[in-house]
C-alpha cells in the first residue's frame, strides 16, 4: 500500500508513505514510494491508513446482542456484530455484556471465549475477550441495566467467571461490599477493572485507583457529575495519569464541549468506545438489550418503562468511525481522535504494538478518506470490508509478477 498518510500513535505523518504487509503482520514502513519490488501494489492516494480501531464497550450491532436468550445463538450473534462493525473500521473489540444471573453470564463467557479462539479467516472484527459490565453495580446508578441482577462482588462467582481466560476487562462500583477483594484478584489476574455504574464520591473512586483500578466506563454517564465543591469520580479519574477514562462520543451520551474538556485534561487516556447495542445500523424502533425494551429515536436509545413512558440512555446507535468523526468535529485533532481509537484503548488492554503501523504489528488496519469514511478495513491483512473497491485496483510490481496467491502489499 503506497501514497497513504500514516496515522498511528506516533502522530500524522506529513509525508505520504507505503507500508508492505506479509503473513498477517506489518513488514516494513517508509516514506516516498516503496523501493523494493513488490507481487502487489494498491495505491492509496488522497487515504489515511491507520490501526484498526478497538472497541473495548460493544453489547452488539446490526440486530444482534451479546447478551442472546440461548447462549446457543451467541456465536451467530457475535458474527453479524463483528462484521458490522469491521465495516466501520473496527479490527478488534469486547464483547460486553450487561448484567445477568450467574448461570446466564458464565455460559456467555465461555461462548465468548471459545469466539475468540476461532482461528479461521477472519469475516470481520477480532473477539478480543469479553467485558463484563455488571452485575456488581450501584442500584442506584444502574441505567439501562436490571436492577434485579445487580449484586455485590462474589469471590467465588468471579473466579468461575475468570476460569476460561476470556475477561479482559469488568466494570464495577467501588463502593459495594467485596469491591476491594474483587479489584486486587483482578489486577492479579491481567483484567482490567474499571470503575463505572457507580455512586462513589471522590475518595472512594481515589481509593479505588490505589487498589489497581486503570480504567473509568463511559465517564460522566452512571456516575456523580463534576461539581466545584463535589468533584466525585470524574475529578478523580481526569487527575490520575494512570487512569484511562472512555467516552461515548455521539453527542447525546457528552457534549461537545464537555468530550473536549476531557480530551484536554487527559491527553492519551481518552478511549472512544461505542456503547453500541443491537439497534446499532437499523431504523428507529423498540429493540431489547439484555432483555429490557429499550426504543431507538434517531441517535438515542432510551429505556421503555412498562407505561411505555421513556428512561434513562441505554446505550447507543454509534460506530466507532462516527466516534471519532464526533470527536474532530468537536475539536479534537484527526490523530488525536483516532489514537483514542486505537492506541489507547489497545495499549490498556495490554496488546502488543499499540495503536502502531510498524514493523511486526498485526496487519489490522483501517483506511480512510478525506471526510473520514471507512474505505478498506484489514484484519490479520484479510479484507473483511472494502466497499469501492480499493483491492480491485491492485497493481503489478516493477518485475511484472502476477500478483495472484500473494498476501503482499
């Protein structure tokens, strides 16, 4: 791939480049034209080409949800949301689910597992492990979660949960009994513990970074707002610069001015998420998350009361390219926006070459235009989404080989 614009975590690079792929990974980057004999060349003029983006906060898309009736149906579910979000440019994800019984989130961890150890061809987004958002969460601060699965931390349920090696990351209340316990067996574990759906004041969310606590769910939504003299868990998050803080970047979950106040003082630890339920992709209508009715009307999703009256935002419609389409039309600047994409969120869960287009890091690349549209998605350098065509206009190198059976880019 050659006259691109490079984006990654290293910034926008002025100059165009090409980048050659092989086996899956990145093999080589430079600037000007590529000067090695290339199978296959696909010119890129007038693109961006950065990392995939990673959505750490996906409950579904296109009709389906992770939190599925028969645990049966989850490997479906999961192919059709991955797939409608390669289309917008996402490589990787987690699938989230709400909070549930025992026996219901145990079976989805090991649906979701056994997704992520699918080593076939990839048809869309990676399964990077799962995120348990719930059920140890404030009642009080609950949102479009049921409120009769809520609990506190169980030991031993969040070991049976952790069992087949697939949470990567679980939001919880800082504040409930056996919170503590429940973040230091996490951290022990490499999962990420993440502060969310929480009544917590600005101490207690302190505290609970202190136990390991990296990562805040959806700052500012399910949470006590920032107050000059109550300052809660949003002043707590944006002063620590080992805590990573998501957004829901649509204009309805923040707004503007508040997502670039967060850019702001927190430089490098935003993560846009999507918070994307089943309606992501379809028209308005009544749809079901988690088993709860919730309505889609334009960008919101709103619970649906049994009087049919409307409740709290229960989730969202976005994709992650509107999410950082929201973000630079918001001020934020085009690398900025999309390294919150990408290497932010990557490099809190621990993958490797974060958020970089460089030599050895997977060939999971997103290419986009001047208005920011998704034009080539590429997971493990199998095009899962390239809707003009970009592929089609493959070249032949400089020795004229045939540029057929060959991953070479």
């Amino acid at each position: 791939m050659e006259d691109v614009t490079l984006v990654d975590a290293v910034g926008e690079r002025t100059s165009p480049g090409w980048v050659r792929l092989r086996g899956g990974l990145v093999e080589e980057v430079g600037t000007g034209r590529d000067p090695h004999p290339s199978t296959r060349r696909v010119p890129l003029a007038g693109h961006r080409l950065a990392p995939g983006f990673v959505d750490q906060h996906v409950h579904g898309g296109d009709g389906a949800e992770v939190n599925v009736a028969d645990p049966a149906d989850l490997p479906a579910a999961l192919a059709r949301i991955t797939a409608f979000h390669a289309r917008h440019g996402t490589t990787g994800l987690l699938a989230t689910t709400v909070s549930d019984t025992h026996e219901r989130l145990t079976a989805l961890v090991r649906g979701i597992s056994a997704a992520r150890e699918d080593g076939g061809r990839p048809s869309g987004a990676r399964v990077l492990g799962a995120h348990l958002e719930g059920p140890y969460l404030s009642p009080a601060r609950c949102g479009a979660q049921d409120p009769a699965v809520l609990r506190p931390a169980d030991p031993a349920e969040l070991e049976e949960l952790l069992e087949p090696g697939a949470v990567r990351l679980v939001t919880l209340a800082p504040e409930l009994p056996g919170a503590e316990k429940a973040v230091r067996r996490l951290v022990e574990a490499g999962v990420v513990a993440s502060l969310g759906h929480t009544d917590a004041d600005h101490a207690t969310a302190g505290e609970a970074f202190g136990w390991g606590m990296a990562s805040v769910t959806h700052l500012f939504n399910a949470m006590p707002g920032l107050h000059h003299r109550r300052p809660g868990p949003v002043a707590a998050a944006l002063e620590r610069p080992d805590v990573t803080v998501e957004l829901v970047a649509d204009g309805v979950h923040v707004h503007p001015s508040v997502l670039r106040l967060a850019f702001a003082a927190a430089p490098g630890r935003v993560a846009l998420v999507t918070d994307a339920m089943a309606a992501a992709g379809l028209p308005d209508g009544d749809y079901a998350l988690g088993g709860l009715r919730v309505r889609r009307e334009g960008r919101r999703v709103v619970l649906v009361g049994e009087d049919g009256a409307p409740g709290a935002i229960a989730g969202s419609v976005l994709t992650m390219r509107d999410a950082v389409a929201c973000a630079v039309g918001a001020g934020v600047p085009v690398a900025d926006a999309l390294a919150a994409a990408s290497a932010t969120p990557a490099r809190l869960l621990g993958l490797p070459h974060a958020g970089r287009v460089a030599p050895g890091a997977p060939a999971d690349l997103v290419v986009l235009d001047d208005a920011l549209e998704v034009r080539l998605t590429l997971v493990g350098g199998h095009p899962v989404h390239d809707p003009g065509g970009l592929l089609a206009a493959t070249t032949t190198g400089p020795t004229g080989t045939d540029p057929s059976g060959s991953d070479d880019r």
